[in-house]
C-alpha cells in the first residue's frame, strides 16, 4: 500500500504548488509579470494547473482542477509526467516529507524547463 492511500491530508500535494524550472527559475512576476503570458506558459507546458495567487516573493502559486473532492486526481491516468514522477514523502510537496513547504512542485522535464527559462533562446 502507498503512502497516498493511507494520507492524512490527500491531494495536499496538489492543491497549490509554485513551479521551479530544472535551473532554479521559478515561475515569478518578475519573468511573468502578467497573467496572460502565465496562462500561455500553462498552455505550452500541456499541464492543467491554473493560477491561483502570487505569494510573499512574487512566485505564481497553481491549483489543479483536476483534483477531486477526496484528494484523488481525476485524470490519473493522463496526469502530466511531473506528476507521475512526484515521489511521496520526498518532493517539498508532500506533508510526509522533512522538506515540505507545500508550495513547491518541480518540473523535472529539461524540454519544459527550457521552455518555461526565459533566458533560453
Ligand atoms: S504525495 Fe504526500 S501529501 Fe500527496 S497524497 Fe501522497 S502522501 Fe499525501
Ligand atoms: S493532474 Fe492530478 S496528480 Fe497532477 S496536480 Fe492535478 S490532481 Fe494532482
């Protein structure tokens, strides 16, 4: 049995989350500074996230509307690959982790890293 299915606080790992690229660039007013280009940049990462609010340090925080009222994510089987390959009690994400913040989730894809840095050509 996973750790998810005996979770206190399920789906806490999906309810908001900032986005941190592979070279520590996270999503922030400061590279994003509208809404719109966040919008486009959820759109060219394929992921379902929506912004949710700017925290304290300028950093976008997401929710997924895919998650379900239990905690459970509603479209597991299509669920983005920075999903599928979210480690339980280790990401910062998790409540079972000594790192968690519970609003970072990273995108370990180096193509949505790319796309996601704004100093890439
Ligand atoms: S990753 Fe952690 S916080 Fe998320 S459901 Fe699993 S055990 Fe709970
Ligand atoms: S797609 Fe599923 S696993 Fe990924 S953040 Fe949304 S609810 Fe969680």
């Amino acid at each position: 049995m996973s750790l998810c299915e005996t979770c206190i606080f399920p789906g806490m790992c999906c309810r908001y989350f900032a986005l941190q690229t592979e070279e520590g660039d996270w999503l922030n007013t400061t590279n994003y500074p509208t809404s719109r280009s966040i919008y486009e940049i959820l759109r060219i990462l394929k992921v379902p996230f929506k912004p949710l609010m700017i925290d304290k340090k300028g950093n976008w925080l997401f929710w997924c509307p895919n998650l379900k009222i239990n905690g459970k994510c509603g479209d597991y089987e299509y669920r983005p690959k920075l999903c599928k390959d979210y480690k339980e009690a280790t990401g910062k994400m998790c409540i079972y982790s000594e790192k968690c913040t519970q609003s970072t989730l990273s995108i370990k894809e180096k193509e949505l890293a790319k796309t996601v840095n704004v100093n890439s050509p």
